[in-house]
C-alpha cells in the first residue's frame, strides 16, 4: 500500500519538475499529456482502491479524487503551465497527507481488511441466499480486474445482490402489513429504503440508528442511475473506464455499508 503511493507522489514529483522546465506558456505536447494522463490512472486504478474502502481515509481521497478529475480535464486541452504545476503541487501536497495518515491506520493492510469483510458478507449471504451470495462475490471480483472495458457488470450485481437479501429479510406483503405504512409515491411494491427500515426496526433499532444504512441504500439507487444514464449518454465507454471504476466503487462501498447492518457484521 505505502509502496503505491510513494511511487505516485515521486511520479507527481517528477510531472511538475517537468512541466516546469517547457519553454512554452501552455503544454501542448502529447508526450507530456500522456504522461499525465498515466498518473491520473495510475492513481485510480492502483492506489485509491487501497484506501477508498477504509472509512476514516474517504475524506483525503474524495479531495485528491476531484484533483485527479481536473488534472484529466486539463490533458484534454491547451492548459497554462502554471495552471498544472499548482494542480500537482496539490495533488503531491495531498498525497504526502495520505501516506503520513495511513501510518496512523497502523500496520494492518487496508486491502487484506476489505477482503476479510467482503468474504464475511460472501459467505454469510451464501448461508441465507445463495444467488445474493454469487451476485456480490462477482461484483468483488470483477472490480479487482483494473482493465474491464465497462462496469455495467458488477454495478447490476452488486445492486441485484442488495434487493434479493431485502427481498427475503422483508417480503413486500410483511413491509405492507405494519400499521401505518405508506407506498412511497408512483410505487406499487416497498422501496429499498423502507425494507431496510423495517428490518432495523423489528430488530429494534431507533430511528437515528437506521438513518446511515437508509441513506445508503438511497445513494445506491441514485448512483447506479446516474451511472447508467452516463453510459448511455457516452460515444465511447473504454474512455472513461477509469470514470466507471470510481463510479461502481462508490456503491460498493455503499451496498457494503447495508450489507453489514442487514447481516449483523461487524
């Protein structure tokens, strides 16, 4: 983990010393347009996956996430050279801040700690539904392959694997029947978030206690339908793949959240 970051601010290091020295006031070159480019990947294809599925890290990387973003942005354009250096001295800036708080996580390997959870959800969905199980299990896997050409696959499973685990902790008519219910506007069947919800209250969880997992399966919802439509909306997906993985890792993280409160795993 250190050893991927380090690479990566030395790389940044080494773009800003270089976009320092061009004569020119904006960078035009493809070369070094590539090169950032290769930082940009780098970053979202080895390094953020390491840190994005620790909770107490999700702050650092949403900052050097947007960095990244408008890094990308600038390759795609004549940009003022001054523009990019400040761009990667924040970036190195946040970076260094990342490797100097992942030091505090201790010496425990973030990955090998997502792994242990996820294959807790794994097996414990296996033991209550094994398609549910299957479903998440290859979304895992597919995410761990850094050059899928769409993310269409694991989005579907992971939110396949969230409805059929709600769909069997709480069957519509059980959602239905509790003494005041309401169908939520144009819906004919409970949503998500109300299964979730009625699960947590007959386990006895107050309501502040089950606002986390309700919001998260909200942000699912609405995230895979912006990914979707951005999809659809794109000429060439293989062009944002880097885009997509950010993308379906987020709700990864999210349908884990739930995931470990539906299934009591702590």
């Amino acid at each position: 983990m250190a050893e991927e970051l380090r690479n990566l601010i030395a790389s940044v290091e080494s773009a800003r010393k270089q976009v320092s020295k061009g004569q020119s006031a904006q960078v035009r070159s493809k070369k070094e347009k590539k090169s950032l480019q290769q930082i940009v990947d780098f970053y979202f294809r080895d390094v953020r996956p390491l840190f994005l599925s620790h909770a107490s890290s999700s702050d650092f990387v949403e900052e050097i996430d947007i960095e990244m973003q408008d890094l990308l942005e600038c390759t795609h354009k004549q940009t003022m050279r001054s523009v990019l250096k400040k761009n990667l001295t924040n970036i190195k800036k946040k970076l260094i801040q990342l490797d100097s708080y992942s030091l505090v996580l201790g010496s425990t390997d973030l990955n090998t700690t997502t792994n242990s959870v996820d294959r807790r959800i794994i097996e414990t969905l296996q033991h209550l539904n094994l398609s549910a199980g299957l479903s998440y299990e290859q979304a895992i896997l597919d995410l761990a392959e850094s050059n899928r050409k769409s993310y269409r696959g694991p989005a579907t499973d992971l939110r396949e694997s969230l409805r059929e685990t709600l769909d069997l902790l709480a069957p519509d008519k059980d959602v239905k029947s509790q003494h005041g219910f309401k169908l939520e506007q144009d819906m004919k069947y409970p949503t998500m978030k109300q299964k979730v919800r009625f699960v947590l209250r007959k386990r006895g969880l107050s309501k502040t206690l089950s606002e986390t997992p309700e919001k998260a399966v909200d942000s699912v919802e609405a995230m895979i339908g912006s990914f979707v439509r951005s999809v659809y909306n794109r000429s060439s997906v293989s062009t944002h793949t880097p885009t997509d993985r950010n993308e379906v890792m987020r709700v990864r993280d999210w349908v884990r959240i739930v995931l470990c409160e539906l299934l009591e795993i702590r």
